[in-house]
C-alpha cells in the first residue's frame, strides 16, 4: 500500500510529464482509464512514440480492453 501511495504521488507531482510516460505509469498502477487517456493526448503531442509504446511488454494489462483495438487502428497496426 505504501508503494501504491508514492507512485500516486509521483504522478499527480508529474502530471504534466509526457503522456507516454504516465501511460506506462497508470499502467503499472493498474488504472487503465488514466492510461488510455494519457495515451490518447500523446496520440495528439507525440504520436512517433505511440507505436513503440502499443509494443512495450509493460502495456501487456491494456491489450485486452477495446480501446486498446481502437488505439492499434489509429496508428495503422494489423489486428492482434
């Protein structure tokens, strides 16, 4: 729980980070729905680091929710 605590805190401290990496971040924290929006803004502030990112083992939690689907689709990625 302590842990959980401090990488709250972590990311509301970078908030303003790059959106991929807070991807990963809320990822790791188990929050897909702060995932999938940090990855919907780097879609739009840094989409040459999506498709590397969608391929990351650390995104593994995320492939199975449908938005993850449209996210492949975006970035022109054959269907799993």
């Amino acid at each position: 729980l302590g842990m959980r605590a401090e990488a709250e805190a972590l990311a509301a401290e970078f908030k303003d980070a790059s959106p991929t990496l807070l991807a990963e971040l809320y990822v790791a924290l188990g929050d897909k729905d702060r995932a999938f929006d940090a990855l919907g803004r780097a879609a739009f502030l840094e989409p040459q680091r999506v498709p590397l990112l969608l391929v990351y083992p650390q995104m593994a939690p995320l492939r199975g929710d449908p938005r993850f689907a449209a996210v492949r689709q975006q970035f022109r990625f054959p269907p799993q």
